[in-house]
C-alpha cells in the first residue's frame, strides 16, 4: 500500500526529516525558499499532507482551489497564516504544535526584556564597531530590573512561564490582563493580580510582554493611543506575532521617547521590519528566535509527526485545531 505524499514547506532538521521519510513519502523544499501562493497551491494538489510553517500564506484564495491534501500539520502553535474557516470549507484538518515551545519562548521574552533595560544591543554595537572608549560613570546607564512590575498581555501558557521568571527569578511584580479569568492559583503564585482592561494595565507597568494570539481582534492592539498611555520609563516587549503592534507607531513613539525601548522578536511583514525600527538604538530586535532551539525544533517536528500518524490511521490527531 503506497504511502501517503507529505510535502514539507520548509527544511527541517535531518533526524527529523529522516523519521517523517519512514512513515511517509516525502517530498522536501531542497533549499528552503519560502513557497509562493502558486507553489501552495500546487502542493495542496499533489500532497496528502502538507507540512506548513508560519512563513505558509494560506489564504482562503489558495485554499478554495482545492485538491489533494486532507491535513495541515502546522510545524508552530500560532495558525494566524491559515484561513481556518477556507480549510474548513474543504475539508482540510489543521493541526499544531502546542505545549513544546513554551519555555523557551517564556525565555527568549526574558531574554529580550534584560538587552531592552539594560541596552545591551546599542553595547555590543558600539563595542563591535571599535568606539568604546571604556568605562565611565555615566556610560549607557540604564534601568535595572529587579523589583519592576511586568504587565503580561495574554496569559496563556507561554505569559504564564514568563511571568513566572520574572516574579521568582527578578522579583517582578506581574499585572495581567487575559481575556478569561486566570485560575487564582496561578495568580497566588505568582503574587499577581490580573486587571479588567488593557487600558487598566498600561500606565502601571514598567515592562509590558505580549503573549497574545493573532486574530482580528488583537490586530493593532498596542497602537499610537496605546503606547502614549505608557511611561515614558517603560519597555514593550513582543514574543506573540507582529500583527499585534502597529509598527509604525511604535518606530514614532521609540524615536520620540514615549517609551523608553522595545525588543522584538516578531513583525508586521516577515522577513521586513518596518525602516523606522531599524534606524532607532532603543530597539532589540531577533530575528524571530522564540522556539528556536534544538530541543524545541525537535519536540515540534515529533509533534507533527504524531498528528499525521494519527490522522492516516483514522484516529483524532491530537493536536487537532477547531
């Protein structure tokens, strides 16, 4: 009995490639271009399964042609690059990757909060390009951490170990706002109170995380209005997607000391970055790094390959998107 044809969008590590070929027939993107609309569609004609990624515009325009394909296994958590209801309407399942990228994301949203109050990206480009000078009493002084209050947007599994970090790890205390109510016992532990409203949480933090998801209603959530109900002290930091900041306004609010800094690690129109960010120093700014370990990239392609084995041997894939 032939295998079913998986086509995976963009390259994967080679152990996991190799397992993904003994439990199906593979066809791979030999040099990990991103796939263009005509490409998608293609591939959802020939392919049983189609292994996608978030660089995957599978807009309802790609999706309505049809095809072959059955599943999309989604190697990330995030399906905001997939019109659910258009793979509905074709019967597509769709699936992800949860639970396996929380921790390092939780880290990486750390990591970006530490380079943004202490300035450690305008450091290491001033030592690189050869014009420190040494040290000095009043050279890139900068906020500390410990003890500041961190706003969590999206309290969900990855704000939950962010947050966590920083009350344990930089006695932080966390504010959050979620859209549900967040169980008391993760509150009690982390000595934190969730408020009522984005506007609510905004002028009282010194540190604001993103952990929310993509869709319509997050769009543009932190936008001009927004940002200029922060301190000028204060630090926004985006692990979640870049729809869900105004690019442009942040660019004007960094450039006119609205707010003190930012690190991003997600943008409006990966790969772009909007021009403004990248001429401002008070800006980090990753090249989407969030799960980018080898751990985590290895538990995501595991993942994956489970959906699709549950979902050619007629069982519910686990990870099932509805």
């Amino acid at each position: 009995m032939a295998k079913p044809l998986a086509i995976v969008t963009r390259r994967w590590p080679a152990a996991l490639e190799a397992r993904l070929a003994d439990a199906f027939e593979v066809r791979l993107n030999a040099d990990d271009h991103p796939f263009s609309a005509e490409e998608l569609r293609a591939a959802l004609n020939e392919a049983d399964a189609l292994c996608a990624t978030v660089t995957d515009d599978l807009s309802a325009q790609v999706l309505s042609a049809g095809g072959r394909t059955r599943v999309i296994a989604n190697f990330g958590v995030g399906v905001n690059h997939i019109d659910m209801d258009a793979a509905r309407a074709q019967g597509i399942a769709v699936t992800n990757t949860p639970d396996v990228l929380t921790e390092c994301t939780a880290d990486l949203a750390m990591a970006l909060l530490l380079m943004s109050a202490r300035r450690a990206g305008e450091g290491e480009r001033e030592l690189r390009a050869g014009k420190w000078s040494g040290w000095r009493p009043t050279h890139l002084t900068s906020t500390r951490v410990w003890g500041k209050t961190l706003g969590i947007v999206g309290m969900g599994r990855i704000g939950i170990a962010t947050a966590r970090r920083a009350h344990h790890g930089f006695g932080m205390r966390v504010l959050c706002f979620n859209r549900s109510r967040v169980p008391k016992a993760v509150l009690g532990d982390l000595a934190a109170e969730q408020v009522d409203s984005l506007d609510e949480l905004l002028p009282r933090v010194d540190f604001l995380s993103l952990h929310c998801p993509a869709n319509p209603e997050s769009h543009h959530l932190i936008d001009a209005a927004s940002l200029a109900r922060m301190r000028p002290s204060a630090h926004l930091i985006n692990t979640a997607r870049g729809s869900v900041v105004d690019e442009a306004a942040l660019a004007e609010a960094l450039g006119l000391g609205v707010i003190a800094g930012a690190g991003l690690d997600v943008y409006e129109a990966e790969p772009k970055v909007h021009p403004g960010l990248l001429a401002l120093d008070n800006v980090v700014l990753l090249p989407h790094l969030g799960s980018g370990t080898d751990a985590t990239r290895e538990a995501m392609g595991l993942r994956v390959l489970d959906n699709l084995k549950a979902f050619f041997a007629g069982q519910p894939p686990p990870d099932l998107c509805t």
